[in-house]
C-alpha cells in the first residue's frame, strides 16, 4: 500500500514568542537533542510511511537545514523520500488546505492508495498504521485522529460528535460551548489534526474549498463535509505501540502551543519515571541531534522554575 504523508509544519506559533521570533514552532528544541517535529516524523517512519513532505512557510531556514542534516540522509540510497515543500514567493499558503491544494499534482505522481495529512507540531508516539487499519475498515473518506479532553480546555480544539461505530455527524472548530462526550460531561472529543484521506475524495473536497474561497480543514472542510461524506474519528486511546514502560502515562500527547505548555511536556520527559520515556529502543524518536542537547538543557530549567506546577493542569486525559 502507498501512503504519502504531507507534515503541515507552516504555523508562526505565535503563542510561543519570543522563542518563534527566528523559527518555526516545529523546529523548536524539545529536548535531548530532539527538535518537535522528531514526533511526528518518527511516527511516520516508525510506521512505515517513507514518502514524506514537510510542508513549512514560517521562517523556515532552520526547519529545513534540520531536515536536510538530521533526516534527509536516512533516506538516501532509495529508502523512501524526505522533502521540505515551500509556497512560491508570489502564493503564501493562506492555510492548511491551501497548503495541500497547492501540491496536489505532486501528491497525485505518486499514486497514492492514502493521504496522510499530519501536524508537525505535537509531542506523542502513534502507530499510524493501526489508524490506516481503522480507515480501510471503514472505506472512510477521511479518518481524523482524536481524543478526549478536559471540556475546559476543548475550546482550543476542533471537537467532534461522532456515533458509536465512529462516524463523525459534527465537527466545529475551537467552538465557545463543547459539545460534551454522550455519558461523560467532563470531556470533549477533540481533534488532534492527523488527518487520513481516499486520494480522489481530497482532490474533490480540496476543489470544492477552492471554488468556496474556503482555506482551512479544521475550519472549513471538515465541518463542512460531515453531512455527505464517510468522516470517521479514530480514538487514539486505542492506540498501542510497543516498549511503553508501566510508569508511562497511555495514549500521551500534548499540544505545546504555549510556553507552559512546551515546559511542562519537557517536563513529563524527565526524571526516572517520565510519563513520556524519550527512549524507548522499540518505538524510537529519530532525529536527534548532540548539539541541541547543551541548548535544550540550558532552557529547561528556567521553564520549569516558572511553571514547576504546569505538568498537571497540562495533562490531556484519554477516553
């Protein structure tokens, strides 16, 4: 099966300022070595997924030396493919489906069997073919990975009502009121933008959003198409991947959109118990790189000193 997986890495991340004042928020340093878009890229690989694009835009030069050094040579010698896909100078991507709209003929040579459209910006570990498996089943037209949240902090997210089999009847995104999960009012049901399309069911919504002036999946597509197409959430509490130590929080993922946020997911990696053990030998995060290690370890404390209570109310909790 052919799977191309575009990695939408083109976010200011402006929340995160001053830190994004000279990169994107995905080539921020995480830690030991390891920038945030590792997370994702990792996952892909360690799936087996080896056609990958980052699509970036937001000054974008250490992103793509990153890629270039720390990934690009794994990938020589006929291994699969690694590119940093950059907008035109006179055509700035205006949003995330603007952004694949743009490459559509690329993404129609390969002749893919699915479209894997991932956020670049998100610390967890997923086995994505275990989400391509969920897919298949279904025939879905598109499959968007989720998770329950805190109904509190929903409001950040595109939240999803689905029926018991997993198809999605309402998405909204970052709505004033989340819609609670049906029989637990605590938690919403949120997207985590991973996202698995049917080829000619993306060519056909991404030329509907065109002639709509509509730029944006969260926003404009997803909701959208709900009502007529097979859309299908994927419950990444489901999810498994090998090696978890028995102290590991399950099904961990953090948005670091924020400082604290940022800080407090560094945190969850540290220590002898992390809730997120960053070596794992069975499902290893790639990409490392020595010299960011004296960069992230001079960071981190500062972080942590200011936001030492952060890593609980940052928690996200699986259904």
């Amino acid at each position: 099966m052919k799977i191309v997986a575009l990695v939408l890495a083109g976010g200011e991340g402006t929340r995160l300022y001053p830190l994004t004042a000279e990169h994107a928020k995905p080539a921020l340093p995480f830690a030991s070595g390891y920038r945030i878009v590792d997370f994702v890229l990792s996952n892909l690989v360690n799936s087996s997924i080896s056609t990958i694009y980052v699509v970036a835009q937001y000054k974008p030069d250490s992103l793509v030396k990153h890629i270039q050094s720390a990934w690009a040579p794994s990938f020589a010698g006929g291994h699969g493919l690694i590119k940093v896909l950059l907008p035109r100078s006179n055509a700035p991507f205006r949003g995330t489906a603007d952004a694949v709209y743009q490459h559509l003929p690329l993404i129609e040579s390969h002749k893919p069997d699915i479209v894997a459209i991932f956020a670049a910006d998100h610390i967890y570990r997923m086995d994505v073919r275990q989400m391509v498996d969920f897919h298949r089943r279904r025939d879905a037209h598109a499959t968007v990975a989720a998770l329950a949240v805190p109904l509190d902090k929903a409001r950040g997210f595109g939240v999803l009502s689905a029926a018991a089999d997993g198809r999605v009847r309402k998405f909204t995104e970052k709505p004033k009121q989340p819609q609670p999960i049906p029989g637990d009012p605590r938690f919403a049901y949120a997207s985590m933008g991973n996202y698995l399309f049917q080829p000619r069911a993306l060519e056909r919504m991404l030329v509907e959003a065109r002639e709509r002036c509509e730029v944006d999946f969260g926003r404009d597509i997803l909701p959208r198409v709900c009502a007529n197409d097979r859309v299908y959430a994927y419950d990444f509490a489901e999810n498994r991947v090998p090696g978890l130590e028995e102290y590991e929080e399950r099904a961990y993922w953090r948005d670091v959109g924020t400082i604290p946020a940022l800080a407090a997911a560094q945190q969850d990696a540290a220590g002898a118990r992390p809730r997120f053990n960053l070596w794992n030998p069975r499902w290893p995060i790639h990409g490392r790189v020595q010299e960011l290690e004296e960069e992230t370890a001079d960071l981190n404390p500062v972080w942590r000193a200011a936001h030492r209570d952060r890593h609980t109310d940052e928690r996200v909790q699986p259904s």
